[in-house]
C-alpha cells in the first residue's frame, strides 16, 4: 500500500462497530522513552509529544510537521513516534499532510503510538514497531457538562469522527 492509496479523512457510516480503551494501556506508556538517532536523522521528524500544543507551546502540530517535510523536500523521511496522542483534528491534518508526501514514508513506533498519534502512523507506506511498542485506538471522546438531552447530542456530534478514524484504519490494515 502506498500513500497516495490511502483514503483521505472522511465519514462514512459503520453500523455497530465499538471499541474500547483497556484501563491498562496508559500504564503501560513511558514519557522517558526517546528514540535513538539513527543515519537518516535528517529525513527523521520525531514525534514524542502529545499531538497539538499544550499550554507551553509543546506537543507535535501541524505547522511543525509541514515546516519539517518542507525542509525535507521529496525525499524518503522517518516519523519516530512516542506519543500518548492528544488533538484529533491535528492528528487528522498530519495524517494527511504525511498521505499527501510525495516520497515514501515509514513510521517508527518506538514506544506507543496512541489515540491521535496511531492516526498520525496510518499515513505511512510502512509502519515498523518496537517488540515493545503499542499501538493504541479508541473512540473519539471529549469533556462535557449538560443533561441527558446535551450528552446525547455530544455523542451524535462524535459519531462521524469515529467513523473517519474507521475507515483509515480499515484501509490501511486492509480489513
């Protein structure tokens, strides 16, 4: 499979398809964790953030990543992942900003690719991960506050995005 054949985020329906967060898979998440450099370190952008800036001005966004695939051209580039995940919407737009590079691109998954940056490792041609390494999915989710009538239009207004994340893991694994 190559980049250019995976699909672009988009919704459609997948009727009576869930998932769930095992309790245990953060636990099992190391901040500590870097990865070593390695020859290609030029062509190798780092992901071991979570996705989207924090209150600081950390974490992996789109404007670093399209700022480092431009300073990488068309060559061959690494994405070293670690990443508890974090903003959906960002991990969405460098899903598809990696999709779109026109060279091939190979996801490291060095110690866990969660959440948003298990979507981030779905644009790649070739997706490597550790003995050690996870891979983390689960329902979209957010913070909200209201009755009964509010949580049931949250969880409608949630739906689409959980069946964008399906259909770009379906395409990719081939299921």
């Amino acid at each position: 499979m190559t980049i250019r054949d995976l699909p672009a985020a988009k919704v459609s329906a997948r009727p009576g398809l869930r998932s769930e967060l095992a309790p245990t898979a953060l636990d099992r998440w190391n901040a500590d964790v870097r990865a070593a450099a390695k020859d290609d370190a030029e062509n190798t952008i780092s992901v071991l953030d979570p996705i989207g800036a924090d209150w600081f001005g950390e974490g992996v966004t789109a404007k670093r990543v399209a700022a480092a695939l431009r300073s990488i051209g068309n060559k061959d580039v690494v994405v070293t992942i670690n990443s508890p995940g974090g903003d959906y919407f960002e991990g969405l737009a460098i899903y598809n900003l990696l999709r779109e590079h026109p060279a091939k691109v190979t996801a490291r998954i060095v110690g866990i690719a969660a959440s948003a940056a298990s979507v981030i490792a779905m644009a790649a041609d070739e997706v490597q991960i550790a003995r050690a390494g996870f891979l983390m999915i689960h329902n979209t989710w957010v913070v909200a506050a209201g009755d009964r009538h509010a949580m049931r239009d949250v969880a409608d207004w949630l739906e689409p995005f959980d069946l964008a994340a399906v259909d770009i893991y379906a395409a990719r694994s081939g299921i």
